[in-house]
C-alpha cells in the first residue's frame, strides 16, 4: 500500500506498544516517520528495525512536557523535511499508573499526567504549526481512550486527560480548518501490547471482552488501519471526530 508516499508523519511515543505499531504501518503505508520518544533506546532501535527494511525512519528524544524538548523537535524535523503531514498524539502516562480512589492522587502525579497527556499534545501541535501548514492539507490524530467514556474507577486524572484530548480535538479542528489541516482522535478500547499491565486481572480482561461485541481481545493491528485511514486523502472530508475502535464495546 502506498496511500500515505511522500508524507512525512510525526509519531510521539513510537518506541514501544501502539506507538511503535502505528509507526511500522506508517511505513508500510510508504510513508516517512518520525519516532519521537522519551526512551532513546526503544525509540532509537523502532527507528532501527524500519530503516533495515528500506523506509525512511528518523528517531528524536521528545518529552512532550518540557517545552523545550518540544521545541528542539520541530526545529530539526523542519530543518530536515520543510513540510510536515501528519501528526499522531500518542504518547501518555498510564501503564505506569497504579489504581487507586481519585482523593489519594498525589499532586504531582496528578500535575505530571496532565502535563504529558493534556499538555504535550497542544505544545508539541503548536510547536509543528508552521510544518503542517506547509504540507497544505495535513492531517492531527490525538490518541484518546474509550476510558473517558467508561469512567473506569481508579483512573481519574487519567480519564480527565483524555477527556481533555477528546475536547481539544474537536476545538482545534475548528481552529484549523482554514488551514487545510484536518484534527480527529481515536478512541481505543482495551488494547494489549508487549507493554506490561499489571493493573489488568484476568477476571477484568474477561468482563472487558464479554462487553464487546467482537468477543476476543484488541491488538495493536486491530488499531492501524483506522490511524492509516485518518492520515490518507481517503478520509479528507472527515475532521473534528471521535472514532471509537473497541470492538463494539457498549459505553453505559
């Protein structure tokens, strides 16, 4: 397939789970991706492994909280391709999280969520603004999740981040509409990658996949088709969307 040649595609948090899936099928897509990552070992090894099969892939250190990080980004991907055409807001806290009541958040573990989830997402799509518009007609997917529309207990500033994503998307489509540059967000249920998840017991897996309609767990090539289709000329009518890929997970 080569529905996405000649784009070139920034994607934060491609070093490992989602993120890397949705890189490689940037690539498959024959497309140029840009790994942008917190872990330079993982990033710089996804990077690696897509440049041994003949695409075109470039790793950066990103951590989409620092402002500064942010900005280094966009100067040297701007620098090396000019014009950027798509955007995958992926990178988040939440393997990470442990469960519990939203009174026993710490502060600073509340105030580093947002600053990753909430916050990369709006400095680094800033920060690329100039890229995108001169790519005349790109394309924003901020990864959401279908959390928010569940509101699983014990994940409350994670729930309220991506309520946020979900919110912002709709906004900056709007803000960007007279720029050619369409803004969508995915929203995906429970997925399982190489990335541990403690918090998930096997008895929640179970009532998860009893819940959808397709009754077997989601994968990381359950998602990639729909970040592909956002990205290409095939969806250029479609911005300021949600697009819930769960299975057919009933939301309460």
């Amino acid at each position: 397939m080569t529905r996405l040649e000649g784009r070139v595609v920034v994607v934060t948090g491609g070093g490992q789970g989602l993120g890397r899936a949705y890189a490689q099928r940037i690539v498959e897509d024959g497309g140029t991706v840009v790994i942008a990552d917190l872990n330079e070992e993982k990033g710089s090894a996804v990077a690696a492994e897509l440049g041994a099969d003949g695409a075109t892939a470039r790793f950066h250190h990103l951590d989409v909280g620092d402002p500064a990080s942010v900005s280094a980004l966009a100067d040297a991907v701007t620098a090396e391709f000019g014009a950027v055409h798509g955007l995958v807001n992926n990178a988040a806290i939440f393997s990470t999280i442990a469960m519990k009541p939203f009174w026993d958040i710490p502060i600073d573990e509340w105030d580093r969520l947002m600053l990753v989830n909430l916050r990369g997402p709006w400095l680094l799509t800033s920060a690329l603004l100039p890229a995108l518009r001169a790519a005349g007609g790109a394309s924003i997917v901020n990864v959401g999740s279908d959390a928010v529309w569940l509101g699983r207990p014990g994940y409350l500033h994670y729930i309220a981040s991506k309520g946020g994503v979900t919110a912002m998307t709709h906004a900056m489509a709007h803000e960007l509409g007279g720029d050619l540059i369409r803004v969508n967000s995915i929203s995906p249920g429970a997925t399982y990658t190489e990335v541990p998840r403690g918090t998930v017991s096997a008895e929640q897996k179970a009532a998860m996949q009893a819940a959808q309609a397709l009754h077997r767990d989601a994968e990381p090539a359950d998602m990639v088709g729909v970040l592909a289709f956002l990205l290409s000329e095939d969806s250029r009518w479609v911005t300021g969307q949600t697009l819930s890929v769960n299975g057919g997970l009933l939301h309460r």
